[in-house]
C-alpha cells in the first residue's frame, strides 16, 4: 500500500493505458514536455515518446476534430481539454461529430475527452466550471466523473477501453485528495455507482468533487444523529439507476448534490426520475442541492456558491421532516 | 497554371502523360464528369417529384470533383462536404445509397471504410480537423496513403478551418486541402467571404497554395496528383483552390433569382467543363461521337438503376434505425428505453 493522489492515479491510469496498447494517444495543450498544467500526464512524454503523447497548438476544436481523425483511423486518443471552460470552442466536434458519428457511419469511435472541472480553487472566470449537463444531454455520449484516486484510475482505463466516447471529468479540487491503495486497482465498469456511505435515513446523491462534501456531511449528520447514505453517481450516462432505486426503498428520501447550477442541472434529470420510478415510496420531495443560477462567481464568493456540508444538511433535514 | 481554353484547346505546357494519363484514363476524366452530371440532374428531378427531401446539385463542378478524386490511390480517404456526391460515386460507392440520405432513410448510407470516403460533413468546415487528424494518423503509421480535405469557399470562414490549416502545417500532415471555390455559400458571393485571395492563405501556414482553373478536368487531376505526390514524400501539406462555379442553386430549397444575375450565369457557361474537355478529346482523336454516345447512354442507365433503387428502397425497421448505433456498447438503461420504444409499435409490426 502507498499513498497515491488522484491526481497520480490518473497519471498511473494513463501510464498503463499507453503501455497496454500502442494505439493509446495523449495530447492537448502542456500535456507533453510540461506535463499538464496540473501535472497529470507527468513524465509520460519523455517515456512514451514524442508520437504517442503530444503538445498541440492552442486550439480545442482542433484538438478535438484531430482526435475523431486519429480515432477513425484505429488509434484511441486521449486529448486533453485544459480546463473546463475551455471546452466550449470544441463543443461543435464534441456534440455534432464526436456523439453522432457512429449513428451516421457505423464506425467506433474510441475517444476519451479529460477535462478538469469544478471550483473551489480559488481560481480566476473560465477555470471553475461543471458544465456536465450539456453533455448528458447529448446522446452518443458517455459522461462519467471519478471521486477518488481508486475510481479515477479504474474509471479512466475502462473509459480509453471502451468503443464509444467517453467525457471524462476530473474533480480538479481533489486532484491532491489521497487514499491507501496498492495500483493497479480493478477497472471500474461505466454505469456503475457506489456506495461510498452506508446510512438509513437519507440517501445523498453526489458525483465527482461533491461526494467528498456529501461524506462530511455523512460524518457530521451521524452526530447529529442523522443516518445519510451517500451514492457516489460515478457515471453520469448510462446512468445507475438500480442502485439508487435500492438506496431509495431503504431511505425513502433524497437529495442530489451537484456544482453545476440548480436550473437545468443534471439534478433535475434525477429527481425526475425518482419522482417517477421511486414515487410509490417517496416520503417527500426530492431536493436539490447545487451551485446558483449565476455565473461562476469570482472566486471570494465562491463559498457562497457551492454545495457545502450545512447545506446538504439542511436539505436533509428538510426531507426528513416533510410530512 | 497551364489550363484548357474555353475552345477545348490545350496550351502544350501541361504534359499529359507526365501526369500518368494514357487514352483510357483520359477518356475515363470524361466519362466520370458525364456519369456524375447525370445522376445529378437525376437527383434534383427526384427531388422536384417528392422522392428526395432535399438535394444539393454540383452542376459546373464536375471536373473538380472528377479530377482530384481519380488523381489519387483507391485507398487515399476522401473527408468530403455535402456537395460532393460525384466523388462519392467516382468512389464507388452506389448513387442510391447515397440518396438515401436524402430520402431521410439515414444519416449515413455507406460503409466508410470500405471506400476510403468518410460520412458527408453538413456542418461546414468541421470535416477539416477529421481530414487532418486522419493525416496525422498515417503519418504516426507510416503510411503511403494520404487524405483528401474537401470544402468551398464559404468554409474558409469558419474557425475549424483555419485550425485545420494550422495543425496540418504544425505537424506536416500528409493533407491535401481542396477547395472548389465555386463562388457563392448560398446567396453570400466570394467577395463578400474574403478579401483575400483563398489560395495565398497557405503561405501564412506554411506551406504552399495553388489556385488553378477548377473546370479544367487535366489541370485539377495533374495539381491534385502533385499534391498528394508531395504529401505522400513526407513534404506536408499543399491548398488547392479550384476556381469552379455552382451554376445551380445552393439546394432544392434555394432560389438563386432572388440574388444572382442572369448574366453571371451567361458568362460561366462557356467554361463548362464538360463541353471543354469533350472539344479537346475530339479534336484529339482521344474520343469520337460513338464513345460519346455510348458514354451519354451509360450515363442514363446508371441515372435510371439510381431511381429505381432509391423509389423501392426498403424502410428499415425504426428501432433499428433509431437505436441501433447510437452507442457500440449500449447499457442497459438505454436498452431498456428501445425495448420500451419497440413495445410502442409492436401494434403495426
């Protein structure tokens, strides 16, 4: 056992992918002499070579029209968008042809899109942002978000593996976020959630950096005498519906967690079908606990935005007392 | 750039058998600009009759479409636009099946990969980045093949396109760009696309650009030729900008009255590039009306097997359509979604 980041565990994840199969390609902007503006593809240029992990010009819906290339081409790139709010340029390939081209062509289309995503860093406009949803809504997608350096290296090799693309969403503010293990660890099957807390009263529906905010609010309800489970989504699409169905017959309640803002977020798309399919055993509404209907604010405020431990427990509480 | 006349006449710079063109091959130049005009003046008619929700002509661009495409290697991949329908065919691919878009059977029609001609682009400009991503690939695999970036005039607006051009110079990809500048994106003419000229853009790139008559079918097949020739040494990229002209409308929905003149249309006739070429095989003794006529008879048969094929085209069955290849691994959610939508129409199956 070590101590392993998830940040490192991405980079272990990534290290394997490219060792396990010569089609493997990283690319993006840094990703290759400098190592990833947050370090994840560290040292894998200097060990895989210039040809297998590349920097590219500054340019995302190239990196990511090149990537469908490569991909029609039988290789299973790995390009890098730099920081969620960046994505936005390379939101045509990613919507119109990364999504659509199997459906028009018949053809796989293996393509495994990272992005860093979330606040809480305190970071300047266009570096904190969950834009999530705009994915999910997208079918031909695959969206999945690890929570933990376990999960970020499991998910990550099933992601590259996989046939379809996959948007891959890293929790930027848990990049140091650090856990015992021993890698490798399994891979982790997408559309596959977790229970990452046991608990009787209320089930937390959380995904990428907001299931460590839900585990500490776990840990302060137990001494408030408040029993939460917390459901670690993982995948977003295909969406683990079963697990939370089972969660929910226990608990008879639940709050959703998310950065993204609350209007339109993948939130609703979850409280809607539990008010549908769990509606016979429902004991009140399903709440929502996400960032505002506003712009990512500068980062002084950000506190103010994002889902935090007494909200969560107030939502909680709330669902709890609904009579 | 030496090029036909609008007589049929061939200045004696272009060498023809230089450029690999023995009688057949010229003859074939012909034969292709002859099928293709056909089959798209089959296609408009089909539309015209309700067979085709939509149809995109390319009349006046045979000879881009004709010249580039039996410039390269079969196995060359072609990224094209939505107008290039004559090289799908010239790929040989089945004219119907490639109606069938048009018909709102598919998005698709064809097996990519088997002829090397990627899905038709509609969202102009994106199929640049894939054209060069391909290219990058060959060039990873070390590959003799080399790609066909196609698009018009009005694509050199876009952003993707300009990506393109950059990352294909950045990596010296095995790409050649065509464009058939055919001088109107819809009712929006060249002059007010660019104030450059489309060619001299890829000096800011890095590499060189060539704007050559795009209705003389020899010139686009010997400049194509040397483009992929280069691009197949290792020496990157080269811009082709084929002068050509749409001497139909944008597409079936479009009316082309409501922004161009008569006289536009008078003064591009002449260089028809079928009318051209034909003067200068005769004059050759390369063809004679009998070939010629065979050619023309040809021509309506493959239109006639088009029509047939695509007004008795099966309808496949709708969850196969709708659901079959939206994921190669689909989970069970969304298994259960088609078992659900299939359930819906179990009434009339």
């Amino acid at each position: 056992m070590s101590t392993v980041t998830l940040a490192k565990a991405l980079n272990a994840g990534l290290r394997d992918a490219l060792a396990a199969n010569p089609r493997v390609l990283l690319f993006g902007e840094d990703v290759g002499r400098l190592g990833g503006v947050f370090r994840v593809t560290d040292g894998l240029q200097k060990e895989f070579g210039e040809e297998r992990v590349f920097d590219t010009p500054l340019a995302e819906s190239a990196i990511i029209g090149t990537a469908i290339g490569l991909a029609l081409r039988g290789f299973r790139p790995v390009p890098e968008i730099q920081f969620d709010g960046f994505v936005y340029p390379a939101f045509n390939q990613i919507v119109s042809h990364a999504a659509k081209y199997h459906n028009r062509s018949g053809m796989a289309l293996p393509l495994t899109i990272r992005i860093p995503y979330g606040g809480n860093i305190g970071a300047v406009e266009h570096h904190s942002e969950s834009p999530e949803a705009y994915f999910t809504h997208t079918p031909g997608l695959k969206v999945v978000t690890p929570a933990t350096p376990a999960d970020a290296y499991g998910l990550l090799r099933s992601a590259i593996d996989d046939e379809d693309p996959v948007i891959f969403f890293e929790p930027k503010a848990r990049y140091w976020q650090k856990d015992e293990l021993e890698l490798p660890v399994p891979h982790v099957p997408i559309g596959q959630a977790r229970i990452a807390h046991e608990g009787e009263s209320v089930t937390v529906i959380a995904y990428g950096p907001t299931v460590e905010t839900a585990l500490q609010a776990a840990k302060a309800g137990e001494a408030e005498g408040l029993s939460l489970e917390v459901i670690d989504l993982r995948s977003l699409v295909p969406l683990d519906t079963e697990t939370l169905l089972a969660s929910l017959h226990k608990t008879h309640r639940a709050v959703v967690v998310h950065e993204a803002p609350v209007f339109g977020g993948f939130g609703a798309e979850i409280a809607a079908r539990l008010s549908h399919d769990a509606f016979d055993f429902l004991e009140a509404p399903v709440e929502r606990v996400a960032g505002l209907n506003i712009p990512y604010p500068p980062s002084r405020f950000e506190k103010l935005y994002l889902p935090d431990v007494d909200r969560i427990l107030e939502a909680a509480d709330r669902v709890v007392a609904y009579a | 750039m030496a090029q036909l006349n609008p007589e049929g006449t061939l200045p004696p710079a272009v060498a023809i058998e230089e450029a690999g063109l023995d009688r057949a091959r010229l003859v074939d130049l012909y034969r292709w600009m002859v099928v293709i005009r056909r089959a798209d003046a089959e296609a408009l008619n089909l539309q015209r009759q309700g067979e085709l929700g939509l149809w995109g002509q390319f009349l006046g661009q045979e000879a881009a479409q004709v010249g580039a495409t039996l410039a390269l290697h079969p196995d060359d991949w072609i990224f094209p636009s939505y107008r290039e329908f004559g090289m799908g065919m010239c790929r040989g691919i089945d004219p119907a099946a490639m109606l069938y878009l048009f018909r709102g059977l598919t998005h698709g029609g064809w097996d990519p990969a088997s002829h090397h001609f990627a899905p038709l682009a509609i969202p102009v400009a994106s199929q640049v980045l894939h054209a060069v991503g391909y290219a990058l690939g060959c060039k990873f695999d070390h590959s003799s093949q080399v790609v066909l970036a196609c698009f018009g005039d009005g694509a050199t607006s876009e952003g993707d396109w300009h990506e393109g051009m950059n990352f294909a110079g950045v990596f010296k990809c095995p790409v050649v760009f065509l464009c058939q500048n055919n001088h109107w994106a819809i009712s929006v003419p060249l002059e007010k696309q660019t104030a450059g000229r489309i060619a001299e853009r890829a000096a800011g790139y890095g590499f060189p650009g060539v704007r050559i008559d795009g209705n003389d079918v020899l010139t686009v097949y010997a400049v194509v030729r040397a483009a992929a020739e280069r691009a197949r040494r290792g020496d990157g990229p080269t811009l082709i900008e084929a002068v050509t002209y749409r001497m139909g409308a944008h597409s079936s929905a479009d009316d082309p009255t409501r922004y161009r003149s008569d006289d536009q249309l008078a003064a591009w006739s002449p260089r028809d590039p079928i009318v051209r070429y034909e003067a200068w095989l005769l004059a050759e003794g390369h063809l004679d009306d009998a070939r010629a006529g065979a050619i023309r008879a040809e021509a309506d048969a493959v239109a006639q097997t088009m029509r047939t094929k695509l007004v008795n085209a099966p309808v496949p069955p709708p969850s196969e359509v709708l659901f079959d290849r939206v994921y190669t691994s689909p989970s069970r959610t969304f298994q259960a979604e088609r078992d659900e939508f299939a359930a819906t129409l179990e009434p009339s199956e």
